[in-house]
C-alpha cells in the first residue's frame, strides 16, 4: 500500500530508502544542509540545544545548527531554552552574562536526482467500463540510475550564551527579559 502510494506520487521507494539509510548512517558525523529546528541535541555530536548548570543562578545554553538555520532564530532558540529552564527552577527573569559562537567546517551529504527531467514518464491507457472507454494515464517509476550522493562543504554553528536567573529585574540586570514573556511565544510559530 504505502509502495502504491509513493508510485502515485511518482517516487520510487527505492529511492525512498536510499535516502532513509543515508540519514540514519550519517546522522551523526555529516552536516545536513537544512535549517535546524528547536530540539533538544540526542548526543555531543548531534544538532539542536543542550545545556550546563554553572551554579544554581547561571547555566549555559547551547545550540549546535547548521549554517541553513537564520543566525536570529539560533539566538532565539538559545534564548527560548534559557527561558525554559529558568521557569523549571522557580525563576521569573533571565538575563544573557555572555555570548559564544563559533564556524566549524563539515562535510554533508545530499540526494540528487540528475535527470532534467523532473516530472516523471507518463504511460497512457485506455479503460473500458459499461458506460464508455477513458484515456487513463499512469506514472512509470523513475529508474536509479539518474541519483546520485553528493558531497557538500557546509558549516556547523555552534552558539552559547550564559544565562543568569532571578526572581527580579534588579537582581539579574537592566537587560533581563521576563521569562513568560519569552515563552509567550514559541520561536518555530
């Protein structure tokens, strides 16, 4: 059924599955060339937030994307992660003490199909029921042969700040943002 559906769709599920295999092996070495969304990071190595308590009023907010992912929603990101944390322990502002960020060069792996032709080869057929005949047209799968792996030079951001966390303006600073004011609004919408 789901084979069916991929052929309607003028996929090949071979294809599909070549692409499947190639993001879980190279998940965790290889950069993808798409913008990282909110998440947490599964490992050292992989993309999305992770973070450090420093002392019980300051942490470290981490975030690891790659350079697909707008510099001002890494910040927003780092920013939204801090606010989380902040009103896990109890604390209503947060401010940001430091910022960090750092280019690190990788190589990434993308599925290309090479063809030019991108729509693929239509078969046309002619059905006959009681009321009449209709030209009916059906999709060849597209072959293989014309995909291919190509490696790309791509950059890792890797951007922290450190946060520190109180219930009160004064006490954490002028620039301190009110932790649900931060989450009012979650930075993917």
């Amino acid at each position: 059924m789901v084979a069916r559906s991929f052929r309607q769709l003028g996929i090949n599920v071979a294809t599909c599955a070549l692409a499947a295999s190639l993001l879980v092996s190279g998940c965790s070495s290889l950069s993808p060339t798409q913008p990282t969304p909110y998440t947490a990071a599964k490992s050292t190595d992989s993309y999305g937030y992770s973070s450090m308590e420093l002392t019980d009023t300051e942490y470290r907010v981490m975030f690891k994307a790659t350079e697909a992912t707008p510099a001002d929603k890494v910040q927003e990101y780092s920013l939204y992660r801090a606010a989380e944390i902040a009103k896990k322990n109890g604390y209503e502002w947060v401010t940001i003490v430091k910022t960090d960020i750092e280019r690190k060069t990788r190589t990434g792996k993308k599925i290309v199909r090479e063809s030019n032709n991108s729509a693929p080869a239509v078969l046309k057929e002619e059905q006959c029921t009681m009321s009449g005949c209709n030209e009916v047209a059906q999709p060849f799968e597209p072959s293989d042969a014309d995909v291919k792996v190509e490696q790309t030079r791509t950059k890792d951001v890797y951007y922290s700040i450190v946060v520190r966390m109180g219930n009160s303006q004064v006490g954490t600073g002028k620039r301190a943002f009110k932790t649900q004011d931060i989450l009012a609004t979650h930075p993917d919408k």
